[in-house]
C-alpha cells in the first residue's frame, strides 16, 4: 500500500480541531487574559500567578485536548509583548504537535501584540532570579555546571550544582538544572547539543556559571553547521557484509513538522560476491538519492542501509507534504525489481535513534 494512502496518526488526527478549537477559543479570551495580566501589574489585587483560577484551567484544558502532556506558560515583561508558550517539554515525540499549534496561531494585527512560540526561549536573565519549586526557593547566582564537551557525539554533557540540592528532593534537583538549561540555551537547543544531564552534591571540577553555558555550545556545535554522512559496516542476517550511512547531526527540532517514518526498500540486480551493489546498480542508486535529495523541505534522508542484495532509505516527512505521494511514485519506477515503501507514524524518532552515535 502506499503511503499517501495510509490514514494519518490518530492523535496527530485528534489534534487538528483541537488546535482550531485553541485558536478560536483564544480569540475571545484573549481580553480576560489581558485584563487579568494588567492588573497584577498595576499591583492591583490578582492572584498570585497572574491569571484567575478559573482562566488557568480553561487555558490547561485547551492545551490538554492537544495532547495532555503538552504544557504552557506566559511571560513577557512589561517593556515586552507578552508570550504564550506552549511546549513538549523537551519530549521529541511532541515537538510536532507544538509546532502545528504555533503555525496555526494568528499573525500581525490579529495576534494583538502577542509572541507565540512552540518551544521555550533562551531567557538568560532568569538565571539570576529566584526560582520557587513546592517550599524551597533557589537563588540560581549559586548554580555552577560542570561541561564536558563531547565532538564525536557533537554534544556537551552537563553536571548541574547548587548548594541547597543538599536539602531537597532528586525530582526538585532535576527541575532546577532543566530549568537553568532552557533559560540558558532554549528548549531546541538543549535537545540538539545538550547530552547527559547529571546533578553534582558538591562544585564540579572548573564549574561555570550558567550564563557560559552557550558560548560553550557555540564552540562545540561550529564544526556541524552542515550535516555529513557517517558510514559503518556489519554483517546482514545471512551473514554478508552490509553497509551502513547515517546523516550526522541531524535534529529533531529542524524538521519539527516531520512526523512519519518512511522507509523505501530497492533491490538492485549487480551485485559483487558479497552482495554489495556495483555498476549498473550502483549508478542507479545514485540517481535515485538525488532525486530524493531534490524532493524539498518535506522529508529528508536520515540513513541508508545496505546489503544482500537491497538497499533501504529511511526518511522522515511531513505528512501533509505533497512530498510524501512523490516517493511513492519514486518507488513505483525503480527499474531494477518491486520496491518496497512502508510508513508508519514516529513523531519521536524512535527509529532512527538505534543508528546515532
């Protein structure tokens, strides 16, 4: 079956009205939302978050029938446009539905004023605020992280410190150190360079201060403004050498539209002793890559797997891309046997994750 054929993921399905709901829900509750945020700042008496109790739950449950794990925040001084952020806190299998709901948001006058983003902005003025999490108060001037930069992963490993970690709970620990990450980088950027994530009990060995985190991603991430192949070798299930490329670094979060995993199987007719492609075939396979490659923005060539006689592509496309009826007719023509096309939905990635460093 082919791919433009197979009916959407459900809760991408699930979260289109819902999307529209938000929006036009949004546009008459814009003014409450307003009115409530005027009066915490003319220090009039409202509640303590900004927003009447009832809005708060209105405004969660919108974001909710998204998808629930979604979460939302508003912020904006007062010099500033107000924001609403509404993010898959970091979970990559979320990153699309955020994205939808900001590519749905109103543009110029219709958004009043409003930023919308799909993912939280880098706010380094925060790290020298206060950060309140259940009973305890953190003054984040005390957070020190440890970095370990790491160019083969092209990833910085961060140990995060704070005297009080000493008193509070493992969850309350991470929480800060996430916290601090986003305010320091932006939620994209910590899910494209930032690997492990650990917490220290006393001062890491040359502890930085937040505010450096950047500069030291900078460093780490210049080698990789464009992508490159990385290539490995295995052995197919039979046995034969087999030939394995994977596009390196390649991020979630700049294809957040790219939901469906699709993979393309093409068997080739030359092949050497070892069942590895060889001319003719390995001059078609050429061809076809490039024509995948000039397909556009909607799918791109995340790895390529090779051996006994087959050659599999796996891309990742926006389902809603014309892009995605264009490789199936791709398939369709492949000179040299039947071409396989299999799709299935993979908003996480999870496939493509078995092949990264």
């Amino acid at each position: 079956m082919g791919i433009f054929r197979r009916p959407r993921e459900a809760s991408a399905a699930t979260a289109v009205p819902a999307i529209t709901d938000f929006w036009e829900w949004w546009a008459q509750a814009r003014p409450a939302v307003e009115s409530a945020l005027n009066a915490e700042s003319d220090g009039e008496d409202a509640p303590a978050d900004g927003l009447p109790t009832e809005l708060v739950e209105e405004l969660t449950a919108r974001v909710h029938r998204i998808h629930p794990d979604l979460q939302w925040e508003i912020g904006g001084a007062e010099e500033n446009a107000p924001t609403l952020t509404v993010s898959g806190a970091g979970d990559p299998g979320l990153r699309g539905l955020a994205e939808r709901w900001y590519r749905a948001a109103p543009r110029g006058a219709a958004a009043g004023g409003w930023r919308f983003h799909p993912a939280r902005q880098a706010d380094p003025e925060m790290l020298g605020q206060h950060l309140v999490l259940g009973d305890h108060e953190f003054d984040l001037d005390y957070v020190k992280l440890g970095m370990r930069a790491d160019a083969a992963q092209a990833r910085v490993h961060v140990s995060a410190y704070h005297p009080d970690f000493l008193f509070v709970s493992e969850e309350q620990q991470l929480q800060v150190a996430l916290h601090v990450l986003d305010w320091a980088l932006g939620e994209d950027d910590v899910a494209r360079w930032i690997g492990e994530v650990s917490i220290a009990m006393e001062p890491p060995m040359d502890a930085l201060p937040p505010a450096l985190l950047a500069t030291v991603v900078e460093q780490i991430a210049e080698p990789f403004e464009e992508s490159s192949w990385l290539t490995g070798e295995g052995r197919t299930p039979r046995g034969h050498p087999s030939r394995l490329e994977v596009r390196f670094p390649l991020h979630r979060q700049d294809h957040p539209l790219h939901d469906l995993h699709v993979s393309i199987s093409l068997p080739y007719a030359s092949a050497n002793p070892d069942r590895l492609p060889v001319e003719p075939s390995s001059g078609a396979l050429r061809k076809f890559e490039k024509k995948l490659e000039s397909l556009g923005a909607g799918a791109v060539l995340a790895a390529k797997e090779t051996g006994d006689g087959l050659r599999v592509y796996h891309l990742y496309a926006d389902p809603d891309s014309p892009v995605v009826a264009k490789l199936d007719q791709l398939a369709a023509v492949w000179p040299e046997g039947k071409a396989k096309v299999a799709s299935a939905a993979d908003p996480g990635w999870r496939v493509l994750a078995p092949y990264l460093p």
